[in-house]
C-alpha cells in the first residue's frame, strides 16, 4: 500500500508478481488462515474454533487492521495533523489488533480465566505501541540492508508520527516503558511467561 520496492529484503509484491496475480494471491493466503483456525486438529472444541476465527476477523477488518491503515492512508493522502492519541489510536488498529489477537488466541487454546485474559490484554496493549515506537525510530535510524525495507519514507512523505511529535528521545524512553510494563503484567504467570517477557525485551532491542 505504501507503494515500497522492498519488503523484507526482497522485491515487493507489486514488483515481484505480475499485476493480475497479485490480489488472488493475497485473498488465497488470508482465507487459508480462517481454513487453518477452523479446522479441528486447531483445537477439539468447537467453539474455541469458532472463537478464535471471530476474533482473527475483528482484528483484520474495519475495527483493526483494515481500519487502522485506512487511518493511515486517510491522513497521509490529506496531510492531517495528528495529535498523539488519533497516531495511538490508528497504531492500535493497525499494528495492536493483530499483535492482541497472537495473545488471545492462547487464552482462547487454553481456555484462560479472566483476570488472565486481562493480564495478557494489557500485556499485547502495550506491547504494540511500543513495537511500533520503535517502528517509527528505525525507519530514520534504519538502513535498507537492517530494514529489508526503504527507510526515510515516513520522514519523506510528512507523516505524523510518535518520532516525529515525541521526538527520538522522548520516543525510545516512552518505548523502553511501554516494554517493561508490559512484562510487569506478567507477573502472574510467573515463569511461564517467560518468552513473552522475552519478546518484550526484543521488541524495543530489534534493528530490523
């Protein structure tokens, strides 16, 4: 959508496929997720099927991913000025949903209480603002080669983001906070928690 050469460190799709084989391409993939979730060796309980490909559908569609990058292209085409909570809000939809639903999904598997499952909501909250802070400092930090994708194109094109109103102090400060409050409501899990916790030390440590 960002019209990118580079994906990855690879030719992006409008550069590597052919124009008429891009979008069955795209659909075949995301309803092999729903065939992969509603298919009983997922789970042998039905409704957690089922649960688990309601969820995956909010967090793709108008009230997620959909929606936040529809925000995204909205205020880059008419150069909005955003303030901190519409790009929290936008990064939420776009990056959040989909990094919420990874984190539901086991309480769903694992049938998890729900002071669990508010635990873990809380965890996957903060967990993508800040992956997506430090999205925003490696896209002016970054290089291609580190990236596998153009950086700059934020800077380039105008947009609002968590760098550019927080500055790049400010911003990886408010990242390494985000990081480690979202290990702290892990707590109760203990050790069991802990490659979550690990992701969360990744996230905010990542050049790529």
């Amino acid at each position: 959508m960002d019209d990118d050469d580079l994906r990855r460190g690879k030719p992006s799709c409008h550069k590597a496929v052919r124009r008429g084989d891009r979008h069955p391409g795209r659909d075949a993939l995301q309803a092999l997720a729903f065939e992969v979730l509603a298919h009983e060796d997922t789970h042998g309980d039905p409704a957690v099927r089922v649960a688990l490909v309601s969820e995956l559908a909010k967090a793709v569609g108008a009230h997620g991913m959909v929606g936040g990058q529809m925000l995204d292209l909205l205020a880059e085409k008419e150069g909005a000025d955003m303030s901190i909570g519409a790009i929290t809000h936008l990064q939420r939809l776009k990056t959040g949903a989909l990094i919420s639903f990874f984190v539901h999904g086991g309480c769903y598997l694992g049938k998890a209480s729900e002071p669990l499952r508010a635990a873990l909501s809380a965890y996957a909250h903060d967990l993508g603002l800040a992956f997506q802070i430090v999205d925003d400092l490696l896209d002016i930090e970054g290089t291609a080669q580190e990236l596998g994708k153009t950086p700059g194109k934020d800077q380039a094109a105008g947009k609002a983001t968590f760098v550019s109103i927080l500055g790049k102090e400010r911003a990886r400060a408010q990242a390494d906070h985000l990081a480690r409050q979202a290990a702290q409501h892990l707590d109760p899990f203990g050790e069991a928690a802990d490659l979550l916790r690990q992701a969360a030390k990744f996230v905010v440590a990542r050049r790529a």
